[in-house]
C-alpha cells in the first residue's frame, strides 16, 4: 500500500447569509385553515390508511 504524505492546503469554507423575508417564512409555517362547512379536504382517503393489522379478509 502506497501512502501520500503530501500536505494539502487548508482552504477555508465560504460563510454565505441568507436573509428571509419574515411574511414568507411566517405564511409557509402557518398551518392549513380549517375545512368550512362541506368541504372535506383535509381528510385522507380509506384507501391510504397502511394498517396491516386491520384487515377486511372477512
């Protein structure tokens, strides 16, 4: 086995700032409204519900 025992040079890493604009950030966070009246859109179909211990086998 054949090692290198060059030293490389340290680069230093790049420090970037990112500045948010605090009305996105706040309306992407906020949690969906409720559903008003008839509207069922939170609701997951049956057809998603993965419980392995729930069968309909009969």
């Amino acid at each position: 086995m054949k090692t290198n025992n060059q030293k490389q040079v340290y680069s230093t890493p790049e420090i970037v700032s990112i500045l948010l604009d605090n009305e996105i950030s706040l309306a992407l966070a906020s949690e969906t409204p409720p559903d008003g009246p008839g509207e069922t859109y939170n609701t997951t179909p049956e057809y998603l519900h993965n419980n392995p211990f729930n069968t309909n086998l009969g």
